[in-house]
C-alpha cells in the first residue's frame, strides 16, 4: 500500500467524520438520514481500510473519536425528541 492512498484514505475519513458528527443532531424531518448518516457511513468504510492498510494507526484514532461523538450525538438527539414531543 503506498502512503499516498493511506493519506488519502485519512482525509477523505476525517472530512466525512468532521461532516458527520456537526450535522448529526439535525432529526428536523428526518434530513439525517440523508445529509448526516452516508457521511458517517463513509468515513467508517474509509476509517477502516485506512486502519487496515496503514502503518501508523495512532492517527486513525482521531477519526474513530469523532465518529463516536457523531453517533453519541444523532442518538442523544432523537432519543431527546422522542421523549419531549
């Protein structure tokens, strides 16, 4: 594998992460589904072929972080919406 598709790999998986986790809160009719969850989809896939195929898998833990906060996010957020309306 060489370095330049494993740093491509990486930004393309943070990029997509970053996406993720600010739009995750966005329930308002559903649009998460379509603007927030293929990016977060996506970054995984990309997180782990990078983490896969990649030397140095410290870095990659950055992207694992963010995708972590997305999810917590987008859960805490509909789990709010469906208890309070």
């Amino acid at each position: 594998m060489n370095k330049f598709n494993s740093n491509l790999w990486f930004a393309i998986a943070l990029i997509c992460a970053i996406w993720f986790m600010l739009t995750s809160w966005f329930w308002t009719y559903g649009m998460n589904v379509i603007i927030s969850f293929p990016f977060g989809l996506l970054s995984y896939i990309f997180w782990r072929r990078g983490k896969k195929n990649m030397d140095q898998k410290t870095r990659y833990k950055v992207v694992g972080i963010i995708l972590l906060f997305g999810v917590l996010s987008s859960v805490g957020t509909l789990i709010g919406l469906l208890v309070f309306n």
